[in-house]
C-alpha cells in the first residue's frame, strides 16, 4: 500500500513541484497517472521510490516511512519498488539477460557483478521474467540489437526480476509506435492481474490510460485534479485537466 499524507514537493528555485496531495493506493490497482506536461507527474511517480525526495508531509510504503530512509534502508526498499523508464535504462553492450540480472546486483559482491557470477536460482528468474513478457528467445542477443519495444520489454523484466509489489513507470511507451505501444501495456496489464503487483504508469496518451488502467489519477499545477474509476472521466474533465494553465511546473 501506497499512502501520502498532505504531501509536498518545493524545488529549491521556488517552484511547486508536488502540493498537498493526499493518496492511497493498494495492492493489485492499476493506476494512471495523466495531465499536461509539467503538471508534476513525473515528480509524483519518482516520490514513491525516493528518486524525488519530498519536501513536506508523509508518504508511506508498506507501512515505512518513505522519507526517514537513507543509505542501505532506501536502497533495500527500492528492491521492493520496480521502475520502467521511458529511455529503457540498459547497457546497450550486453545481453539482454545480463540486463535483467543487473536488478539481482544489489544481492552480490562487486568482483560477482563485474565477472558476471550469478547464481542458477538468478539466471533462472531472469530468464522466468523474459518469458513472462514474451522475449525470452532474446536473452543472448546484444541489447542494442533489439527494437524500441524489445528493449522496453527488457525493461520491463529487469523490474520484474526483482519481484517487487510495486511497479512504476515514467511514460513508458511515450517512444514506441502505437501498434508497440499496446504490446507494452498488454504485459504491464498482465502482469498486474496475474501477479497481483501495484502498476503505476505516467502517461501522455489519454485513450490507452482510459483502455488499460482501473483508476485515473489527474495532475494540474502540481495538485490532484481528479482521482477515480475510468468510468467517471468524460470528456469535459478531460478538457479541463489539460486546459494551459498560468504557471508552469516540473514534469
């Protein structure tokens, strides 16, 4: 479970990133997180796994206060908390499988990580999470030789190999043709209802945030604008989200 409590987000040039948000969200919702660029999606999405600290407020995952954690303790919480970007994030030299087993780094030596030494019980999963987004006839091949899609597929599955609760992505398919880009969202949909796991996915295209997702959350001007079912979004919501607004925030 994700919980904020009049959370906010003050960059140090003065800017409102996050204000007062309050928030819960459990275990097995798939969630949208849409708005205007600058409405302060991003900097909602990266709160949750620390990579934006908050300003002011609470925000609790699984219970542990998100920002009383430094060092070790944050890093042991992100294992819980897997991130798809939209760049991919890969070592583009390396197999594929070696970048699915960069997320099981954190568990292992240096000198293990640098020579490659992983268990069995690791590559196994590894290869377990490329099969369960349908690329698992890739894992040998160099990542750079992939396409955009494979390659967020990869993604994909190095957050899966971690086997967290949460899943987060920051515009995942922002770069990938449409026919792709609901493949992308076909394996986030299956994971979240076969897995049970916490999806939660910033993104710019509105009609695949209303097809693929349970819950809509709306940014404006670093605030909640709407939060509820697909099902109570219309048409004049959605102008009003996306309306220009006068001041101008972080993504």
């Amino acid at each position: 479970m994700i919980e904020f409590q009049e959370v906010t987000k003050l960059y140090p040039n003065g800017v409102v990133g996050l204000e007062n948000i309050n928030l819960t969200i459990s275990q097995g919702e798939f969630v949208a997180i849409i708005g205007a660029s600058g409405a302060g999606k991003s900097t909602l999405i990266r709160t949750i796994n620390g990579l934006t600290a908050i300003s002011s407020g609470s925000l609790k995952v699984n219970g542990i206060e998100i920002s009383k954690l430094k060092g070790r303790k944050l890093r042991n919480l992100r294992q819980n908390i897997g991130m798809v970007f939209q760049s991919y994030n890969l070592v583009p030299r390396i197999s594929v499988l070696r970048n699915v087993l960069s997320s099981y780094a954190p568990h292992l030596s240096w000198i293990q990580v640098l020579f490659g030494w992983y268990p069995r019980a690791a590559k196994l999963g590894a290869l377990e999470s490329l099969n369960r987004v349908g690329i698992l006839d890739k894992a040998f091949i160099r990542t750079d030789q992939l396409s955009g899609g494979q390659q967020q597929r990869v993604s994909l599955a190095r957050a899966l190999n971690q086997n967290p609760d949460i899943l987060l992505a920051d515009e995942p398919v922002a770069a990938l043709d449409p026919v792709t880009a609901k493949e992308v969202m076909d394996d986030f949909k299956k994971i979240n209802k076969e897995l049970n796991k916490i999806v939660i996915i910033n993104i710019h295209h509105v009609e695949l945030a209303l097809e693929y997702a349970h819950r809509i959350i709306a940014i404006k001007d670093g605030a909640i604008f709407f939060d509820g079912p697909v099902s109570a979004i219309t048409n004049e919501v959605l102008d009003e989200i996306y309306r220009k607004s006068t001041t101008s925030k972080p993504s």
